[in-house]
C-alpha cells in the first residue's frame, strides 16, 4: 500500500498507537478532551447535549481502534465475506448499544455521574438514526449486529438519507409529518470517507463496437453522472471484538461538473444541476409493503448498487485473485428486491469491463447473490416500466433482455410448447407499458431464494413463484425465519429482566446464546420468581405509563391490562378490526350495571404506528382511534375500565419503552398477509402474550413456546382466498357485532360519520378483503379469554415465564448462523 510507513518509523506508531479506554479514569480524561477540543466548550457551558456528544466521541474512538483491528484481521486472513445489501437500516441509538457490546457501560455510567450527568439524560440526546419504514429495516439492523457478535466477516451497505422516516405528530387525531433532520447536531456514529469517492452513471446511450479481437462489444455513454461518498458506521459485536462496518452512501456533485456551463457564464443552472446530484440520497421513500414507481427511487437504487459493487469489485481486484474466485471469496445478499439491478451489475462489470465471456460471467453472478424475499403482497411487488428503465439505465436494460433470452430458451427446452409459461415467467411483463418484474430477475439471478418464516417461505412457493419451483426445483428456495437481537431487545430495551434472567442463569452468557433462557424454565411455577417477575412488569408498565402521560396528558392505572398494538398502519395489520373492537367494548361497557362492570377487566388500549403519507385509509384509521380515544377516555361511565391511547410518532426508541410493558399484543394480520412480524418475537420475549392470526412467525412462536401460551383466533391462510370469493359473489352477511360498531360511527358517536365512509365501506360492501367481518367473531371470543385468563395473575405470569424461556429459537444470531451456513457458505473469524 502505497501510503504506508517505512519501517524506521513504525517503532514510533507502535509506542504511541491509540489505546481503547479500559477503566472510568481513563475514560473520564477523554471525555473532557472532547468537550474542550472537539466541541470547543468548558465545564462552565456543557449542558446534557454536548455531554452525549463528548461521551459518545470517546466511544466512538474505542470503536475505531476496534474497528481497525477488525478490518486489518479481515483482510489479512482473506476468508469469504458478506456483504448484506438492504436500502433501510432502521438502526435506532448507538450509544447505549456501543456501550453494551464495547463492555463499556459500568465505566461510562459512573464516570459520567462524577462529572455532573446522569447517562439517561445524555441517551435521551440521541436522535434515531431512523432510516428504514418498518420490520424490514429493523431486521436488517439486527442482523448487522449478530454478523458481528458471531464474528463473521460481513459489511452493510446502504444508503446514508438526509432525511430518515418522518416524524409523525397528531393535530385534530389527525397524521401529520414533518421532516427527519436527524443529521443537525453532526453524527458522532460515523465516519466520513471523502477519499472513497466512486462516480455513478444514469442515462446516455449504448454503442457498439468492435474490438482488437474481432468481438462485437457494447458500451455505456452515460449522461448524467454523480459521485458516492461513503461514509462508515461501526458496527460493534457483543462481548467480541469483532466490529464490522455499515458502509453508507451520500450523493454528492462530481468535482468537475459541468465545466462547460461553467465556463459560457451559466453559473447558476452549473450549481442548480449540482445540487440535483445530492437530492438522490436526500430522503427515504415512507412507503412500508408498498412500491411506487417513481425515477427517483429507482435512481437511488441504482446509485447505491452501483458504488456497493464498484467498491466490492476493488477489494476483490487488490488480490489479484483469478476471477473464478470471485464466489468463493464473496457472498452477496439482496433484502428484497430493492437492489435486485446488482445482478445485471454485476453481470455488465464482468462483461462489459473486464472481458470475461457471458457464461462464465454468468456463472460467477449466479453464485455469489442471494435473495431475501419480504412480501407477498401484490401491491409491493417491484416493476419497473420499460421505458422508464432503459432510459435511465440503457445498458442494463439490453443486458436484462439478454439474461431473459438465455433464460427463456432453457425454460422452453424444459416445458417446449408450453407458450403460457413463457409468457408467465418472463422478466419482462407483456402489459403496456411493458414492465420489468425485478423478484422474477432476482431468483433468476440468484442461487438461493429464501422467505422470513416457514408459512411465507411455503406461500411463496405455492404462489407468487410456484412457476419458478418447477423450474429449478425446490432445492433453491428455502426458509430463514427472521429473528431480532437480545442485546437491544432484551438487555438494553429491560435491563431489569435481563438481570432478573441472568440471576438464573448464572449469567449473561444467554445474550450470546439465547436457547439458554430455557433455564429459567423450572421457576416458572416459583412463586418467589414470579413475585419479583410481576414487579419488573409493573415497573415498565409504570415506565410506559409515565411517557403516555407526558406525551397524551392521559392517566393510565398500571393494575390494568396493557394491550397494544404498534407497528405500520396498514389495512392487512387490521388495526382497524382492533378500534372496531375496541368501539365494542365501550358500547358493552355503556350497556352494564354498576354489578356487571364489577367484572370487568380493566384495559389500556396502546396503539402507534406511522401510516405512509399517501396512504388514505390508513390516515383515516389513525382518525378512528384518536376520535374514539377522544370519546371513551374521558367518558366518566368507563373510568379505568377503558382508556385508547395513540402514541404519536412510534420509532425504535419508542419500541424500547413500550414492548417491555405489555401484557398483551396484537399481531393480527389477515392469515397469509404478514411475512414474519418480528414484533411478536419483542414483545414475547420480554414477558408478554400474543393475541394473534396463525400468521407469519406467530405460527413458529406458538411451536416454541406451547399453544397454551398464546390466544390465537381467526381464519387460516388456507381459507382466504375461498372465503373472499364467497364475499365477492354471494351475500354473506356482515358480522353483527361489527354491525353495531359500524352503526355507532355511522350514527356520529365519534365525530363526523362521512369521514369514515371508505372505511367502513371498505369492510362491508361486497369486498372485506382482509376479513374483518369473517374474522370478527372469533377475534371478540379471543379477547374475552383474554379478559378471563388476565384475573388469574399467578398463572398469567407463570405461562409468560414459560413463553421467555422458550424464545431462544429466535435470536437473529441463530438466523445469521443459518444464512451463514446454508447460503453464504462462510466461516467466523478465528480469534
Ligand atoms: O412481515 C414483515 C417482515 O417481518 C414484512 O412485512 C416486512 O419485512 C419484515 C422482515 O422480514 C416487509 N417490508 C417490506 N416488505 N416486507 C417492504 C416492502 C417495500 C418497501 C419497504 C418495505
């Protein structure tokens, strides 16, 4: 390398090489350096700002010096790495976290209470790093913290967004959103590389050529280009020292752009295209399981793609290994489709720029991608016109063409004169426009195609890819359930009852392997351990209550039952069938006597979650819950019987407060329609119970931790798609206690009737396509055992015990592990 130092010199970088603070003296003598030099303050103006700024400098030094290490092991041993390529990364705080797996937080606790703070006020600091709309993003967050706590060679790459998810505020119970400026008070967790700059092509034109061996070449002309700066996040491994990188792009302008501009006199559109450049990375599309076509993302895309691969490529070039290597050396793994243009990337490097023949490029792509897919719902599915796509990316566009040709005729060969398949499996989609289906280029591209539980990896093959089962068999497409990690959701989200765990265990070693909580089995039935268990309950719901009151101005009694339900708003998560449920027993509760309601188990219902800012029913169903809200909370019938509380704006540091605090979730999705939910697992494991659809990972949740430690209701998978033809062309009757919530609203119980008319059209009419009604009953049945098993408080506890102790199967380290094994085909890092 280039810029190393010569050999004279390096006795003097080895005696003053930067050391990772191991005791609070130490770290306390850093911290001060930073307020003084870094941020330029004093003892006499440090308020709890820059306190978190100054403590997580410090940190952040400690990582880079682990971090280096890491990456000079890495590249000395040269195994296979993987790179985990997703557009979202909902990575929440990192102080706490980089305290946690540093092994640092004793140290920087008390030594941040010597000096004046108190480390929950300087955590409070923190903004999100909220770059990612829901389960997916948080997903590929988890993973990026097990590949490091399990130690295998693995980096993020993702986009770095000025602007994360918005933040949603409630005016008049209604969403409204303001921009995530989450960069304002600079970014300690990460470091700039303006030295790793590639540049990024759109638009132009391809030409062919021949070349000095007599071959028929094409190339890309591009038009527009832009440069990627990247800039690294550490990400720290628990109780290793393993700290593997999430390598995050910014759009910036060319250095030389448009000098010709320039140059006439027109300087101002020169600068205007300039900042067009940096809009590419500016914001995160809000959408959750939903796809809008629109240039800008697929721009955003690519751009990330193409800057990923180009610096993989780099790596992989300084070996000088042959290039038959490439997939033995490098794993590559899609979250859905979003990067799928990496395959025909890949494939044109190859090809285009370093010469190898179609085949063997070929090959090479193949081998090294796989791909995670996430949904099955029609309406997130990516296609991308024809036109749109070979405008902004022409060569990518014939290469596709060439990949469906070569792919087609073996499909044909296979199945000759079936003219239907043809047309069914076609990357392209014959509609006009036609469009290209990328979940159909990205199993062709990939050799191995997973789902996120075991009912969805069946559903897709049953389905969506059934074609493509026949095709190549069924030894490609496999299951990897999701999983979520215990450090953040378990030790830092309830310290308590990670303590509390730990004191049964022996120690903290189930943070590293969670199948040990299984120890904590036979105190299930302790009445001492269930007393203290009950305790730590009360006190994060007390935790939950206290936040509830700042943010809503609501009294909750924390005897009552907690019920919540947070995640994204959207139709086929039924939240809607929980407000209709939850109208219903305030219309029961109205109709009681004073003796009947002596009965009654009192209940909180907790909802929050973020609609996608287009999304009209899904803003209308927030309307709902905060106008019922409105009604029943200060209903003096109801009393605590009955509270409805919206949490504005829920996010990962939300999620941390509230999951410890439930009793009760719900996890209600029409059967078929939620891939995985990894909420469910939160929730679980930290000592609450599911109300929920045989659905996703319920289903898996239910195997591990016994039937008779979950109230599951409703229609499976099977039936859907017959019980929605039956709505469709005969005349079911609406179920006729949702008639009664309906009749309520519509006769103005809760504000203006019209605003609800889709709505409510939307689970009567002829349609109910996600069987609010068909699933009603059953869903009210569910919540009455609920009512009945939560007056029983010893064994409510005793079956949550036994749930926690059966989570282990859940740890996102045991997902990685699976990837790692099955289908990346790598190996940890030997201390
Ligand atoms: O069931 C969840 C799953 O747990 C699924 O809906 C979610 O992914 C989680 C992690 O596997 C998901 N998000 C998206 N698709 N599936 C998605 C699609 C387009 C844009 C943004 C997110």
């Amino acid at each position: 390398f280039e810029a190393s130092i010569p050999a004279a010199s390096r006795d003097l970088w080895q005696q003053f090489g930067v050391t990772e603070f191991q005791d609070k003296e130490a770290f306390q003598k850093e911290f001060i350096r930073h307020v003084e030099t870094t941020l330029a303050r004093s003892m006499y103006n440090c308020d709890d700002l820059a306190a978190y700024l100054a403590a997580s400098q410090a940190i952040r030094d400690r990582l880079i010096v682990a971090w280096n290490k890491t990456q000079q092991k890495h590249t000395t041993k040269d195994q296979k790495r993987v790179y985990y390529l997703s557009l979202e990364f909902l990575m929440g705080r990192a102080m706490d976290n980089a305290m946690l797996n540093a092994g640092v937080k004793d140290i920087t606790k008390t030594g941040v209470d010597d000096l004046g703070f108190k480390i929950e006020d300087l955590l409070e600091q923190e903004p999100d790093a909220a770059l990612g709309n829901g389960g997916l993003g948080r997903l590929a967050a988890c993973f990026v913290d097990s590949i490091a706590s399990t130690n295998y060679p693995g980096w993020g790459y993702g986009l770095r967004y000025q602007y994360g998810i918005f933040k949603q505020r409630i005016v008049d119970g209604y969403q409204v959103e303001s921009p995530d400026y989450w960069l304002a008070f600079s970014n300690p967790w990460e470091i700039p590389r303006y030295e790793i700059a590639i540049d990024v092509m759109f638009y132009g034109y391809t030409r062919k050529y021949t070349n000095d061996q007599g071959k028929t070449v094409s190339i890309w002309e591009g038009g527009e280009q832009v440069q990627a700066i990247a800039y690294d996040v550490p990400v720290p491994g628990y109780d290793t020292e393993t700290t593997n990188n999430l390598r995050l792009w910014a759009s910036k302008p060319t250095r030389e752009f448009d000098f010709e501009k320039f140059n006439s006199g027109d300087y101002e559109s020169s600068v205007r295209e300039s900042q067009k450049a940096e809009t590419i990375s500016a914001v995160l599309y809000p959408n959750d399981n939903f796809y809008s076509g629109k240039e800008l993302r697929l721009k955003q895309q690519y751009f990330w793609v193409a800057a990923s691969l180009n610096d993989i490529v780099r790596r992989f070039k300084k070996t000088h290994r042959p290039w038959s290597d490439f997939s033995d050396q490098i794993a590559i793994q899609l979250n859905d489709t979003h990067p799928t243009i990496a395959i025909v990337e890949l494939q044109r490097i190859l090809v285009d720029m370093e010469g190898l023949e179609w085949d063997a490029a070929w090959e090479i792509v193949t081998s090294t991608f796989g791909y995670t897919n996430h949904t099955v719902l029609p309406e997130a599915l990516e296609k991308w016109p024809v036109p749109l796509f070979g405008n902004l990316l022409p060569r990518h566009l014939e290469i596709i063409y060439n990949i469906n040709l070569f792919f087609l005729q073996k499909v044909e060969k296979m199945f000759p004169k079936d003219r239907d398949m043809l047309a069914r499996v076609s990357i392209i989609e014959e509609s006009s426009p036609q469009q290209v289906r990328m979940a159909y280029l990205a199993i062709i591209g990939s050799h191995k195609v997973n789902g996120v539980a075991e009912l969805h990896s069946d559903l897709i093959k049953t389905t969506i890819f059934k074609d493509f089962v026949a095709i190549y068999g069924t030894d490609k497409f496999m299951n990897v359930t999701n999983g979520i990690t215990p450090r953040r959701w378990l030790h830092q989200a309830n310290p308590k009852l990670s303590e509390l765990i730990a004191s049964k265990v022996g120690s903290y070693s189930f943070l590293k392997d969670l199948t040990l909580l299984k120890k904590v089995e036979p105190f299930a039935k302790d009445p001492e351990f269930i007393e203290k268990w009950a305790d730590i309950k009360k006190f994060n719901k007390a935790r939950l209550a206290a936040l509830i009151k700042k943010n809503n101005g609501i009294d909750v009694s924390v005897d009552a039952l907690f019920d919540v339900q947070v995640k994204r708003i959207h139709e086929y998560k039924r939240q809607q069938m929980n407000i209709f449920s939850v109208i219903h027993r305030y219309l029961t509760i109205k109709a009681m006597s004073a003796e009947e309601k002596k009965d009654v188990t009192p209940r909180v219902c907790i909802f929050g979650g973020k609609s996608a800012p287009g999304y009209y029913m899904a803003k209308t169903i927030i309307k709902l819950i905060n106008s019922v809200s409105e009604v029943v909370n200060k209903d003096a019938d109801i009393g605590d019987l009955l509270k409805v509380v919206f949490i504005a704006d829920y996010n990962v540091s939300k999620a941390e407060i509230i999951c410890p605090a439930s009793d009760i979730s719900q996890h209600i999705s029409t059967a078929g329609t939620e891939a995985s939910g990894t909420s469910n697992m939160k929730f679980v494991l930290n000592g609450g119970l599911i109300l929920g659809t045989v659905d996703g990972a319920n289903i898996e949740i239910t195997r591990e931790i016994g039937e008779e430690n979950i109230f599951l209701f409703g229609h499976l998978a099977e039936s859907v798609d017959d019980l929605r033809h039956q709505r469709r062309f005969n005349d079911v009757p609406i179920n006729p206690d949702l008639q009664k919530v309906i009749d309520a609203i519509e006769g103005g119980m809760f504000g203006d009737k019209d605003i609800y008319g889709s709505l409510i059209y939307s689970v009567t009419g002829n349609r109910d396509y996600y069987l609010v009604s068909d699933d009603f009953q059953s869903y009210l049945d569910a919540q009455k055992l609920v009512d009945k098993d939560f007056k029983d408080k010893t064994t409510w506890v005793s079956r949550c015990i036994t749930a926690v102790a059966n989570m282990g199967f859940f740890s996102s380290d045991r997902a990685i592990n699976e990837y790692a094994e099955s289908i990346w085909n790598i190996e940890p890092v030997a201390k």
